[in-house]
C-alpha cells in the first residue's frame, strides 16, 4: 500500500512538473524555488529518519541527506542572494510540497523496520524522480550560467543518493 501512495505522490508531481514543461519553462525564480524546495523536502525528511530510525546504516544515510542537501540549498540561496532574484512560488513547488507532507505523515505512522525500509524505498524514489526533473526540465530551462551549474553540480550529487539509497533499499527487508 505504501509503494501505491508513495507511487501516487510521485507520478503527480512528475505530471505537474510535466506540465509547465508543456506550457512553457520555468523561468529561473521558479526553477530557485523547486530545487529549493526539492532540498528541503530532503532535509525534512532525513531529520524525520534521524529521530525514528534506530538502523545505523539508515541513520548515516540520513545524516548525509541532511548535510548535503541543506549545504546544496545555502548555496542556491547565496546565488539568489547575490543574483538579486526572489525565488517564486508555483505549482510544481507546490505539489511537491503536499505530496511530501502526506508522504512524512505516511512514515511518521510507522515504526522499526517498516519505517526504514518505507523511509529508503522513498528516498529512492524520490531521487529518481528529482533527478529526472533536474536533468530533463530544470536543467535545460534554466537560464543563468551560475544557476545552471548548480543545478548541474546538484544533479550529480543526487544520482549518487540515489545510487547509496538502493545500495541501502536492496540490503533492508
């Protein structure tokens, strides 16, 4: 049931992110808040894994989401600052952040074993998602050389999360 929901969440926020592809691209304020947004979605939920999980391996996976995203987005908000660009608020990031709120109170529910196991399967889902985002609409949308590089330096952070989130999936029945 979880895999559904967590299935459910994430193909809505493709299709949204699919769908200001369709009518037009993201301009750069917009592209600084869902990356931002994608991030701190992240942080939320590794300082979630940190206060439940009790699994060393899912603790250090969780330190590390924290640490890496939360440095990614000091380093987006120093750009925005120095570019003098407000981040903006829209649809995707929106989504993003309803679904990511069903999805922690889906974990919060869940204790031990099912809750590591519920937590990876999400991260590595959530990196697929994110990552294709990044690489297919972010990425190409973005118009400023310095906020294109971040996303790019982001990008290939976060496929090395994905990579040690099914490391850890695959070792957690």
């Amino acid at each position: 049931m979880l895999k559904e929901i967590l299935g459910a969440a994430l193909m809505a926020a493709s299709i949204s992110t699919a769908s200001i592809a369709a009518d037009s691209k993201p301009t750069d304020p917009q592209i600084a808040h869902i990356a931002y947004t994608a991030g701190q979605i992240d942080v939320t939920a590794a300082e979630q894994a940190l206060k439940k999980s009790k699994n060393a391996e899912v603790i250090e996976f969780a330190k590390t989401m924290e640490r890496d995203h939360k440095a990614v987005n000091d380093q987006a908000l120093a750009l925005v600052k120095k570019l003098n660009v407000t981040p903006e608020d829209n649809a995707v990031s929106q989504s993003l952040s309803t679904q990511a709120a069903k999805e922690l109170k889906t974990l919060e529910a869940l204790d031990g074993a099912a809750f590591d196991k519920a937590y990876v399967e999400n991260e590595v889902a959530y990196h697929k998602s994110v990552n294709s985002a990044l690489a297919k609409i972010l990425i190409p949308s973005a118009e400023n050389k310095e906020l294109k590089s971040l996303l790019e330096t982001g990008l290939i952070l976060f496929k090395e999360h994905q990579i040690h989130a099914e490391h850890l999936a695959s070792m957690i029945k």
